[in-house]
C-alpha cells in the first residue's frame, strides 16, 4: 500500500477568479503530488509503509529522526483538507450546529472572519490557519511548515494553505486578499459541519 494523491474535488478552473486555474495545476499536480512521493520513497520498507497517512502524521510528530517523513506526511494530509475546505460558490455563514459553535466560540461569522484572517496573515513564514475542535471548542491556530492540530490532538474541520506558492501567482504579496477570498467566496461550511458531526467521540 502507498499513499495516494487523491484528485481535486471539482475541476481547476472551478474556484476561479479567486484561485486561478493556473494555481491550482500547479499547486495539486507538482506541490502535491511531490510531497506523496516523496513520502512514498521514504516510508518504503519501514513500519509506516501499510499505515493510512493520517497516522503517519500523528506517528512521525515531533521525532527529530523522522522529521522528513512528517514533513512530507503533513503536507500530503494537509492540502488534501485544504481542497475539501474549498467549493465554488462557497463563503457566506455555516448552519445548524456549527452556526451555534461559532457564534459561542467568536461571537459572530464577522468576529470569526476578522480573527481567521488575523491569524492567516500574522503567522510567520510558510504557515496553515485551521478552524479547529479542541476540548469540545472551536478555536483559529496557525501553525507552520508542516504541522497541524492533529500532533497535537485538535481535530482540524477547515485549512487554508498560506505558504506563498497557494497565493502568490494570484495575488503576489497581498495575502490578506487571498485570504478573504478564502473566506467570502470558497469556505465550505458543509464539510466543516460534516467534520464537526463525524468527530471523534472524545470531542465530544
Ligand atoms: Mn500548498
């Protein structure tokens, strides 16, 4: 078993004019798919070569010997959520109970939006913003390189890929634009809902 690059849940040109198709052919064919063989080349042979990636993730956390393999295991589950976070026509204000979490976590969707981009633009260097499910609450966290809630137990619902190569062939240095598109115009509430109902039973 290996891991697979899994393909974009809606054409390329589908979240145009926020993210150009060009963006995307680059960014899931080249990006992506070289973080899942690279992965591949390095697990070969060892005791994660049978293991779903997610566990790879979690397993090779913060081992200095196996950074290699977390790095390229992180980026691999990392933009797979990042284009599920995604659809065209999304945006606006999610539903049910994750309309209720938000407003109990930030107020409101424009407090949530404000904070989201705060975080997006503020962290430093090739970093991902997350809504994330932690201790049965939302919260924003910003992580970089590669890392991501779940090494350190927090169950991602929504990414937003802020290494330059996501924005910058789109928006070159303005990455507060991009990330309101993000958040105007693709955010898929749906799947986040969906991740918030399907959470593991300790989140509960
Ligand atoms: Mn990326």
């Amino acid at each position: 078993m290996s891991v697979t690059l899994p393909d974009l849940p809606y054409d390329y040109a589908a979240l145009e004019p926020h993210i150009s198709a060009r963006t995307m052919k680059v960014h899931h064919d080249r990006h992506h798919q070289k973080y899942v063989d690279t992965l591949n080349d390095l697990i070969e042979g060892t005791r994660y070569d049978e293991m779903e990636l997610e566990r790879i993730v979690k397993e090779s956390a913060k081992k200095d010997d196996e950074s290699e393999i977390f790095n390229n295991a992180g980026q691999a589950w990392n933009h797979s959520l990042f284009w599920s976070s995604m659809t065209p026509k999304g945006g606006g204000a999610p539903a049910d109970e994750l309309a209720d979490a938000i407003g109990q976590a930030f107020g409101s969707i424009d407090d949530f939006r404000e904070s989201f981009k705060e975080t997006a633009t503020g962290t430093f260097g090739s970093s991902w913003t997350w809504l994330v499910l932690r201790n049965g609450k939302l919260a924003i966290e910003g992580t970089q390189n590669a890392d991501s809630p779940l090494t350190s137990g927090g169950t991602p619902l929504l990414a937003c890929d802020m290494w330059e190569h996501a924005y910058y062939l789109d928006y070159q240095n303005e990455k507060g634009k991009f990330v309101d598109a993000y958040l105007e115009n693709l955010v898929d509430w749906s799947f986040a809902l969906n991740r918030l109902r399907a959470r593991p039973r300790a989140e509960a």
